[in-house]
C-alpha cells in the first residue's frame, strides 16, 4: 500500500521546538519528502530524505528511518511564521515520479 | 519571474459548463503535473507529463483532459463541470523523477455553482 499518515492538528508556542511525524507504508521506497503549505498558498519544498538519519537545514531537519517506515520534521526555534500545514510525501515505486501526499499536519504556533 | 505561474487564481462557474485552467513554467523542468486538493486537503495526481508526453494517469474522469503543447506548458481542460469538482487545482513541474523536490503554482480555486 502506500498510505501514508501524519497527525492532523498540533499546537505549539513561539520558540519551543516540534516534531511532526510521519508513517507510511509504500513498497519500493523512494525517498520521503516534506513540503510547507500556508494557508491559500501553493505547497513549498522543505527536504527530501532518501537514507537514513538526520538532514539538517538551518531550522528545519528531518530524519528518517526506512526501516521503520518512519520520518519526522523538527521545527526548532518556532516563530509565528511557522503557523502551516506540514505535508509528508512519498513517490510512487512504479515509474516517473507520482508523489503520493499524507493529509497534512496544521501547525498552529501561539506567542 | 514567476517560476510556475497557473492561470486563473479563482475561477466561478455554473454546473455544465467547460473551463480551462493554463500553466506555464520557467525552470526548464522536463516533468509537469496537475493536483486536485479538496475540501479536507489532501493533494491528489491527476496527470503526469515528461516532456509533452502523458504519463500518469490517476484513473480521472475523461471531462478533464489535459494538453502539453510543449514541456513549459501544461493546461486543463474540464468539460461538463460538476460540484464535486470545486477544489483547488495545482500545477506543479520538476526536474526528471523530481529528487529535487516538485515547484508548485500559486494554484486555481474552482468553485461550481
């Protein structure tokens, strides 16, 4: 299958630190994806993990684990700018690239 | 300079009528895509195009018909709308099987009245 599950909603407060997992189940693993979406805009590219462990980018890492079919993204020093869905995305194994998306975790960030 | 730039950003209709949705990329990326987000958010592939060729597609209903006149462009056509196919449409593009990461457009909100 290729289902692939996140939280719905999270809250947190300006300058903590969270972590939005993601769990998925698709065959011929190819590589897991986070995008950024803010409300009314187009989703952005936040990373891409293909082996295992931890991908840092100023803020914003991620990490994987293939074998546990398990990703997360760490949001540190959060600002209120962080308020968005945090969408996880896998590709479909079969050919050219179908990226299959989870529903999207909503972070909401209070002062 | 906008990278992918989708064309309208809101589009209202009556049922039964047959809109199009344009998209334009400048990157140079050789694969475009256009995504369904409805109501509960989940981003779904419609279709797939490499380089002006269909590759994907995700079982949609034959009213929409996409055309890829060249790799920069690819539009959607919806015949015979329906309610249910309010939602927001998305195009996107990326380099080959898109490792890098997909760019989407500023997205089309089509609301069937």
């Amino acid at each position: 299958g290729q289902n692939i599950d996140q939280p719905t909603e999270m809250t947190a407060t300006e300058g903590a630190i969270v972590q939005i997992n993601c769990t998925y189940q698709t065959s011929g693993f190819n590589g897991l994806f986070w995008y950024q979406q803010h409300a009314g805009e187009a989703p952005t590219f936040l990373s891409y993990n293909v082996l295992d462990g931890l991908e840092e980018k100023g803020r914003f890492s991620s990490f994987l684990s293939r074998s546990k079919g398990y990703s997360y993204l760490l949001l540190k020093e959060l600002q209120m700018k962080d308020s968005a869905s945090y969408l996880c995305a896998s590709p479909f194994s079969g050919g050219y690239n179908k990226l299959i998306f989870g529903a999207g975790t909503r972070l909401a960030v209070h002062p | 300079d906008t990278a992918v730039s989708q064309t309208p950003k809101y589009l209202v209709t009556q049922m039964g009528n047959d809109k199009s949705i344009k998209c334009e990329q400048n990157l140079g990326h050789d694969t475009m895509y256009w995504y369904k987000q409805d109501s509960k958010k989940f981003l779904k592939i419609m279709f797939s195009y490499n380089n002006k060729e269909l590759i994907i597609n995700e079982t949609v209903p034959n009213r929409f018909s996409p055309k890829s006149p060249d790799k920069a462009h690819l539009n959607l056509h919806i015949n015979s709308l329906e309610l249910g196919d309010s939602a927001v449409y998305f195009c996107a593009s990326s380099l080959g099987q898109g490792a890098g990461g997909y760019t989407f457009g500023s997205g089309t909100r089509l609301t069937v009245v």
